[in-house]
C-alpha cells in the first residue's frame, strides 16, 4: 500500500477501448484509481455499477475514474459494455501496475485518491463496494 504525500506511480496500459491509459494524461485533475479482483463478479460489479451511477458527479467536478484489474482487454470490453460503464478499465494483465500500488492479492480491493499534482491524497482499504463512490465524492467536496 502506499503512503499518502508520495507521488503516485505512472504507468502505461490500454484500456476497454484499448486507448493507452497514462495516470500523466490527468495531470491537473483529480483521480480515482480503484483497483478491483476481476470483471463481472458480485461485488466488483457493484462497485463499478455504483460508480457508475455517481459517474455525472465525478465529470462535473473534473474528476477522472480509472479502474483497474488484470483481467483481459476482451474482459474489460464485455464488463463495460454489459453494465454500461463510462469509465476506462484498465487491464493490467502482467499486474505491474497493480504491484506498484500495493494492490496485490486475489480479493484486495483497494483504491487511491490521486491530487491534481500527482500525489496520493487518500488511501481507502477497507472498500465497501457500494457505498465506495459517495464516499469519494464526499471526500472530494470537502
């Protein structure tokens, strides 16, 4: 897991749509990296559905939310699709992303909240799937 103050990993990976997602890309915005265990499993699908539902929050703040897992491009694809996701999913299939943030572990769900300057401003480790978007909006408005 990493500390809140440092400056958050870059990284290189496609996406859903597979654009090359870069953390440098969002420089001056807000970030919402949330990491989850795998596409279309119960509790990944509702964290990425209640995100989803709160995704119109997060762009009228310009705020940006990228998940990750190292599922497939191809699975990332079918998730996002089947539920509607507006967001990119990143697959990163050779976890390297997912080991530079800490966010190892089969069924560790772990997200980062990453300030328009690039450094880690909350850490949140104890996710609860569904409540996890307004928890980060309300962190967000403060």
């Amino acid at each position: 897991m990493l500390n809140i103050g440092i400056k958050a990993p870059d990284f290189a990976a496609p996406d859903q749509n597979n654009k090359i997602q870069r953390l440098s890309d969002y420089q001056g915005q807000w970030v919402l990296i949330y990491f989850y265990p795998k596409d279309d499993t119960p509790g990944c699908t509702a964290e990425a559905c209640a995100l989803r539902d709160k995704y119109a929050e997060f762009d009228k703040i310009k705020a940006v939310v990228l998940g990750v897992s190292a599922d497939s491009v191809k699975s990332h694809v079918k998730f996002a699709d089947k539920y509607s996701l507006p967001f990119p999913l990143i697959a990163d299939e050779d976890k390297k992303i997912i080991k530079a943030y800490g966010a190892g572990g089969l069924f560790h769900r772990i997200s980062y909240l990453i300030d328009p300057l690039g450094n880690i401003a909350k850490v949140y480790d104890k996710v609860k799937p569904a409540a996890h978007a307004t928890e980060v909006l309300s962190d967000l408005v403060k």
